[in-house]
C-alpha cells in the first residue's frame, strides 16, 4: 500500500510539473503574439497617418488616388504578412502547450497496445 501511495505521489509531482511547464511555454508564446499584434498595429496607425497627411496637401484629385491606391496595396501586403505570422505563432503556441504531455500520450498509447 506505501508504494502505490508513492507512486500516486510521483504521478502528481510529475502532473503539476508537466503543467507548469506547459503554462510557461503558453504565456511565452502569448507574449509573442501580443509584440506582433502590437507592433502591427502601431505600424498600421503611422502609416495610415503618413498617408492622411499626404492626402491632405493633394491638389489634384489623380495624386489623391493614386496616394490611396499604394496605400491599399501596401495596407493588404501588411496585413497578409501579418496574418502569416501570427498563423505561425499560433500553430507554435500549439505546439509548445501540448509538447510536454508527448512523453504521457506516448506512455499512454504503448500501455493501450
């Protein structure tokens, strides 16, 4: 009975290590997505306000269209690249929350075969 009670022991140690792990990958890859969210938005508000500045000396109406379509080009190709980028932080998130359960899952799967 003291061994399986040593053994219940260890199995919740490594449980409470396994997610304070998990938990410290997770709030790694959280800041990250916060710092490009953040600086993607910061980028997107000076450039929106370069542009307005510039339309607001436009005298022809030809400059002002041309101004705002370079400014939709470059404003899409922003916000693909930003999306990319978050995509692959998210996909690291996952990937780091569940990297340490693998060894269980994997104990977990040789037990059930």
């Amino acid at each position: 009975m003291f061994n399986q009670f040593e053994d219940l022991q260890k199995l919740n140690k490594d449980n409470i290590d396994l997610a304070v792990k998990s938990f410290g990958a997770s709030t790694k890859s959280v800041q990250a997505i916060a710092t490009e969210t953040a600086d993607y938005s910061k980028k997107a508000f000076e450039q929106s306000s370069a542009v307005l500045e510039k339309l607001v000396g436009v005298k022809t109406l030809d400059k002002a269209l041309e101004i705002q379509s370079d400014y939709a080009k470059s404003a899409y190709e922003g916000f693909v690249s930003y999306a990319s980028k978050l995509g692959e932080l998210y996909t690291d998130l996952a990937k780091d929350t569940v990297k340490p359960y693998e060894a269980i899952i994997g104990k977990v799967q040789a037990a059930a075969k």
